[in-house]
C-alpha cells in the first residue's frame, strides 16, 4: 500500500512539474486555455490588427503590449509604453501606435472570475518604423 501510493504521489509530482514548466496555469473553479493562433498584421495606416483563435468559455479577452519584447500580464506596466486593451472578440485593432517602433502583444481569455495564462508573443512595427513587409507577410529588420 505505502508503495502504491508513493509512486502515485511521484506521478502527481511530475504531471505538475510539467504542467507549470509547460506554462498550464491552475485556477480555482473553471479554467481557461491561452488563446492560440495570435496573429499580428500592421496595417498601411497605421493601425495593428491582432486575431487569435476563440477560447471555449471566454468572455473577453485582454491584450497586453509594449515596446519591448518580454510582456507578461504581471509585469508589463513596467516596461516601455505598456498599455492593455480589452476586446469582446477574438480581434482587436489598435487605432496606430507610433514612433517608429516595433511593439509585442500578449493576448488572455478572461472568463468568470478567472483569466487564462498568455498566449505566444507576436510584434508588429508601428506607423513610422523603418520596417517592410515582405510579399510572404513578414518582416525585415
């Protein structure tokens, strides 16, 4: 019996190592998924169109940004030019940054009292920046 459940709680030990190690974030009640699929397009005036695949169960989503690679919904006030947005949809256009500088956003699916963790990270230049488009849609630096 003690064997048992020893190795039972060594499984449970590592499921949870992976799971944290992975970023799976554990919430009380429901839990929500990240959104994936987070695209990033500048568009020719300016403005920054992101999309992202729907999450199940959410009611918003929260879009974190700044100008500088690295943005976590805990810490990205202290990074340069942080902001957060907040969209209905699984889209959101924000109206032309500028200053020529690449910005990197961060997009969370908010539920009943819980939000899920970040998806992946994607950048794209702001109006001004000396970045091009190539044909295929990405960007040179």
């Amino acid at each position: 019996m003690n064997r048992e459940f020893s190795a039972m709680k060594t499984i449970i030990g590592v499921f949870a190592a992976v799971m944290f190690a992975s970023g799976f974030a554990f919430a009380e009640g429901d839990s929500l998924m990240a959104p994936a699929g987070v695209k990033a397009m500048a568009g020719d005036s300016g403005a920054i169109t992101l999309s992202w695949d729907a999450v199940k169960g959410a009611e918003s989503y929260n879009i974190y940004m700044a100008s500088k690679a690295g943005v976590l919904m805990k810490s990205y006030k202290s990074m340069p030019d942080a902001m957060t947005h907040r969209s209905m949809s699984n889209s959101f256009t924000h109206p032309g940054p500028s200053g020529g500088k690449i910005y990197y956003f961060v997009i969370t699916a908010v539920g009943p009292g819980v939000e899920s963790g970040e998806s992946a990270e994607v950048s794209a230049p702001a109006a001004g920046s000396q970045e091009k488009k190539t044909r295929r849609g990405g960007w040179l630096y």
